[in-house]
C-alpha cells in the first residue's frame, strides 16, 4: 500500500474488496526459453560398440563402486531370474543388467574425471581435444553419439568449453 498526503482521499479507491482474487499478467516472449542451440547427433556405428566395450569393461574392473544388486524375474522367461546391478562412485552412477550369458550396461550418469569413456574421453577434458580425437568439428555443448536406431546412445554434455557429464542409455529387452 502507497502511503501519501492524500491517503484519506485515496484510500477508497486502493481497497480491495477481501474476496476478490488479485491477478497479475505476466507476458514472457517464448524466446526467452528455448535453447540457445540444438544438440548436434552424430551417428557413428564403429565408436559407439567401443565406447559401450569399455563402459561394461570399467563396471567389471573399476574396484571403487559401491554396488547395490536386485534381482528380478525375467520378463520373457518366468523360471529364469535376472539381475541388475547399480554401481556408484561418488556422483556418477551406471546400471548394469545381466542374466544367463548376457551382460550389459543399461544407463550410466558419469560426472567423475576417474570414470573414462576410452582412453582419454572423460569427464573435465576440453571440448577441443574430443574434436581432436574424432576428427570432427563439435557445433553444439550437448553432442549426441548413437547408432542409426538411436538404441545405444551417449550424450556429451559441455559448459565453458570443458565436458561436465556423461549420458548413456542403452536398450535391454
């Protein structure tokens, strides 16, 4: 409430009834939400088999990740039992689905520096030396790398030039 000289004469007209709502129009330009850019998506066949290689491989040999285990019927065949396992090692964590001969990461969120992708691709590395190591220039700071049917995808995610995270998200039927 505004305080005046004139408060007497104004103060009729300032009152809200004790019932009536109080609505306030906000208009925002959409623009103002959208993404400063589109991720760039780049299907690579051969990268992505060995990237997801040495993913499985790092939850077999990593020694450091506290491990939760559930154990699950399997969808297709109720006799058989499946098992899925949650590794984490401080902020990141990977799933990994197994059953009779079969073993496989499902998702992975890595945010560690001590958890690489493949050799040198791991999470504080910058931007330009990715660009370096595939032969590709990077337009976007979300990079996507997938095969054509987008089943196993990785998504790089960069801020001020520097990779932050990991995404990974494969198909298990």
């Amino acid at each position: 409430m505004i305080t005046s000289c004139y408060q007497a004469e104004k103060k009729e007209r300032t009152q809200l009834k004790k019932n009536e709502p109080i609505i306030q129009e906000i208009i925002v330009e959409s623009s103002e939400f959208e993404e400063k850019e589109s991720p760039q998506f780049i299907e690579n066949d051969s990268i992505i088999h060995l990237w997801e290689s040495e993913l499985k491989s790092l939850t077999k040999e990593y020694s450091n990740f506290v491990v939760k285990t559930e154990l699950i019927e399997n969808d297709h065949d109720n006799t058989q039992i499946d098992t899925i396992r949650t590794l984490t090692f401080d902020k990141s964590k990977i799933v990994v689905y197994s059953t009779t001969g079969f073993y496989a990461v499902w998702t992975a969120d890595i945010k560690n520096s001590e958890l690489p992708i493949w050799n040198y691709v791991k999470v504080g590395m910058k931007k330009h030396q990715l660009e370096k190591t595939l032969a590709t220039r990077l337009k976007s700071d979300t990079i996507k790398f997938g095969n054509l049917e987008q089943t196993s995808l990785f998504e790089f995610y960069f801020s001020n030039e520097e990779l932050k995270q990991v995404k990974f998200e494969g198909y298990i039927d």
